[in-house]
C-alpha cells in the first residue's frame, strides 16, 4: 500500500494511471501496454511489477489502497484516465474530504469490490484523523461484505457522518433514489467540519471565561486606585485637598 508521505511514488502514480488510460482509449494492446509504462516508470520495484502486468501491480503493494481496490475490476480506458486525474488532483491540492466521495464514485463506476474500495477509502480518512468519517466507511465496508449494495453501505455509513453529509446520504432511504447524484451532492459538499461546537457551547464558554476573569479585574482595580493614592492622584487625593483646603480657609478666618 502506497504511504501517503512518499510523494515520489505518488506522482509516478498518478503518471502510471493516467498513461495507462490514455494507451487503452488509443487501443493499444496490453503487449505493449504494460512495457511502455514500466519503460517510464522511474521506481525500480514498481517497473517491475508493471511489466507483469494488472494483477501484478495491484499485488504488489505499491499503489495506494483505493488503487488497488480500483484494479479488482476490468481495466477501462474512461476510469483510468479520472483515476490519474483525481490522483492528479490529490497531489495539487492536497488531501481534502471531498475527494473521498468522488474516489467511491469512481469505485463504483468501474465496478470494484465495494467493500475493498470503502475500507481503502476508510484507512485514507483515519490517516488524517478524520476518526468519524473512517468509522463511517468502515462500516460501510462492512455491509458490503455482508452483501450490502452502495445504497446499503451509504446508509449504513450515514450515523457517523456529519449533518448535512448524512442528511444527503441518507436520501437513499426512499427507493427511487439515485446513487450517483448522491455522491456528485457529498462531492460538492466539499470539506465539512467533523465536529463544529454549537453556539450554545460557545457562549458558556464566554461567559464562564469572563467570570473567571472578574476576580483579576476586581484586584487590578483595587491595585490601580492605591497607586492613584499614593502618586496624589484619583478620587481620595481630590478629597484629601478639599480637607487641607477647608481647614486652611478655618484658620485664616478671624475668631
């Protein structure tokens, strides 16, 4: 399985998918497929496998884990060429949510082992400690080794997700819908905070803030009006020297 930090391997990667793709669509024979790519390949161990052939570099442990869930169907010209364009697009943006959704798509489409396919995209999530959203896959994973269709494993995923995540999601209840449009609407979504605070929460955190602080506040005052006091400044100097003046005018007045 492909490490997420071995940047190296995953441009060659998204290189390999989108090469491959392109020769298929071309209508170039495996014969000469597989001999090409691993020609351009610059990872010694995945030329290797590559000149084996499919089954080879899907069990070779080199490609990332949803890759190789993507390999346990036919390979198709159209799918691997929006593999290497989303593996393209991991590597200028970076790992983002919403990817997840457009990898099970392409999961989907192709016809890969579901339940591969959600673990894979499940051990994506938990290496960025989205722990919910792995929880959630993988339980979609589960039901699909039960024998789950993507409807079943979506629903079965929902209970973990966020709630605008699961309240689409969770529109494969009525039978008449659709799955594709449901992952296209999860897709958009793009990044949603796993765990956002409620306001609520918020404000009494606020507020038991400010009144832990009043204690301070209380002594601060008291700190700044004795300073005032002794430098003849504030409130008790001003009355100090209407008494001095007071007594002063007293005196000065002829019995």
């Amino acid at each position: 399985m492909l490490l997420v930090s071995d940047p190296s391997r995953r441009h060659q990667e998204a290189r390999l998918l989108t090469a491959w793709g392109s020769l298929l669509g071309l209508g170039v024979g495996t014969e000469v497929v597989f001999p090409a790519l691993a020609e351009d390949l610059q990872d010694a161990e995945l030329a290797a496998a590559c000149r084996k052939g499919a089954e080879a570099l899907r069990a070779s442990g080199l490609l990332s884990s949803w890759v190789e869930a993507l390999l346990g169907a036919p390979a198709s010209s159209h799918v691997l060429s929006l593999a290497g364009q989303l593996a393209s697009e991991e590597l200028r943006h970076g790992w983002r949510r919403s990817v997840v959704w457009k990898k099970l798509s392409l999961l989907h489409t192709a016809g890969a082992p579901l339940g591969d396919g959600l673990a894979a995209l499940a051990r994506e999530a938990r290496d960025q400690a989205l722990t919910a959203l792995a929880e959630g896959l993988y339980a979609g994973a589960r039901a699909a080794r039960r024998g789950e269709d993507l409807r079943g494993a979506l629903l079965a995923c929902a209970a973990m997700l966020p709630p605008l995540e699961a309240a689409i999601a969770r529109t494969l209840a009525d039978e008449g819908a659709r799955v594709a449009p449901v992952l296209d609407a999860l897709a958009a979504l793009g990044d949603v905070p796993e765990a956002p605070a409620p306001p609520r929460a918020l404000e009494h955190l606020a507020q038991a803030a400010s009144e832990s602080a009043a204690p301070l506040r209380r002594g601060l005052d008291r700190l700044l009006s004795g300073l005032e006091g002794a430098l003849g400044r504030g409130p008790d100097s001003d009355r100090a020297d209407a008494a001095r003046r007071a007594l002063a005018e007293r005196r000065a007045t002829p019995p």
